[in-house]
C-alpha cells in the first residue's frame, strides 16, 4: 500500500509538472528506484508512464499548437520521432554498471538546466538568435535523442530549442513540447518494450496518475502566474536527489 501511495503521488506531480514547466521525471525516475526497481527498467518505466500525460496535455492544448520557424509541424514530428528512437537505441546498448554512473550526471544536467531553463530562453531571444532549417533539425533531433535515453529535464530543453529556431507563441510552444515529448517517448517506450524493460506492476500504477496529473497541469497552466514557486521546488528537489545519488 505505501508503495501506490508514492506512485500515485510521484505521478500526479510529475504530470503536472510535466504539463506546467517540464522536468516531472526527476520525480517519477527517482520514486521507482527508490522502491526498488533497476536503474535502466526505471528510466524506462518513467518514460512509458510520462506518455499518457504528454498526450492528455497535448490534447488540451491541440487549438495551440502550429508551426513556427524554418520547419513545418511535420517535419519537426518524423525529426524528434527518430532522434527518440536514437536515444532508446543508445541506452539498449548502455550496460546497466554504466548507466548507474551516469545517471548522477544526468540529474544534474536536468536539474541545471530546468533552473537555468527561462533565463537561456530569454537570452535567446533578447538576441534574436534564428537558426535555418538544417541547423533546426540537428537541434530537433539532439534534443530528442537525449529524451529518447532519458526523460529527465526534456520539456524545459525543448522550449529552449524552440525559441532557437524562431517560436515566439508560449501557449503553442508548451503544446507542441508536450506533443513532441509524446512522439518520441511513443517511439522509445516501443524500443523499451520490445527489449522488455518496462516494470509492468509500477508502470499501471504511475502511467494512471501520471495522466490525470498532465491533464490537470495543462488545464491549470494558463492561470499560473507565478510558476517560479514551482520551479524552485523542483529545482531543490532535483538537487538532493543529484546530491543522492552520487552518495550512493
């Protein structure tokens, strides 16, 4: 019982982190290793149960979302469904010692960057920094692929990336990231199952709350105002949980 009591919470609040700021995983990934399950399975369960929430708030913003920049909407999809795909690929053949000493790593890139993330979207486009197509789609796909072999800190890298490449609509921005995040993650978890990854018990419990917690988020995240709050909170929580597993 207190294990789904921790899943259910970790779910709700990594959805609706998810859908309001990004970076939900850094509370989902640690709650399953926390209660036992491998390193590799539960970055892999974190991102199969992330998906019903990126959907359930992609579709809340659906009227948002359009392409902006050098890149149609379509374009931009099959890109980051490939770099995901890449991803899930690398961490297949990432062996499970190595990946436990890099996940300390990771937490720490997702935390800085989820504390750094409004400033670097501001100074990109305070200099008005536009890239074309080609250098687009490397950043596209980058990104993804760093989503495809771990989950943590995506939505925050996404938004950057989109304000590179010219997007200017914030409203359009957070649905096509929550979309984006699941294609690729659609992709990835297909890799993930295939190579029997997902823990399943976990998996039903997290993927439930994960989802009414992103559909929450995304209707609520228009009458936030003050969203750094939040922010600060999760940023704290990923440093302990950074500061945890390099201990460990």
């Amino acid at each position: 019982m207190f294990s789904i009591v921790i899943l259910v919470v970790a779910g709700l609040l990594a959805g609706i982190v998810n859908a309001i700021a990004g970076g939900g995983t850094l509370l989902s990934f640690p709650a399953l290793v926390w209660l036992g399950v491998p390193p590799i399975m539960a970055n892999a369960t974190a991102t199969m149960t992330a998906l019903p929430g990126y959907i359930g708030s992609a579709w809340a913003y659906r009227r948002d979302i359009s392409a902006e920049g050098s890149l149609r909407l379509g374009s931009i999809i099959l890109i980051a469904a490939l770099g995901g795909l890449a991803g899930a690929g690398l961490l297949l053949i990432t062996p499970g010692g190595a990946f436990v000493g890099i996940v300390p790593w990771l937490l720490l890139a997702a935390t800085l960057l989820f504390a750094t993330g409004p400033r670097l979207i501001a100074m990109v486009r305070a200099r008005g920094w536009k890239i074309g197509p080609v250098l687009s789609a490397v950043a596209i796909f980058l990104v993804a692929g760093y989503g495809g072999y771990f989950n943590g800190g995506l939505g925050i890298m996404l938004l950057a990336v989109f304000g590179l490449i010219g997007f200017q609509d914030l409203h359009g921005m957070n649905g096509l990231k929550n979309m984006l995040s699941a294609v690729l993650s659609l992709v990835s978890v297909a890799t993930y199952t295939a190579a029997g990854l997902i823990a399943w018990e976990s998996a039903a419990i997290l993927a439930l709350s994960t989802t009414l917690g992103g559909y929450i988020g995304a209707r609520q995240a228009r009458r936030i105002r003050h969203t750094e709050y939040l922010r600060i909170l999760i940023v704290g929580i990923g440093a302990a949980l950074t500061v945890g597993f390099f201990v460990i």
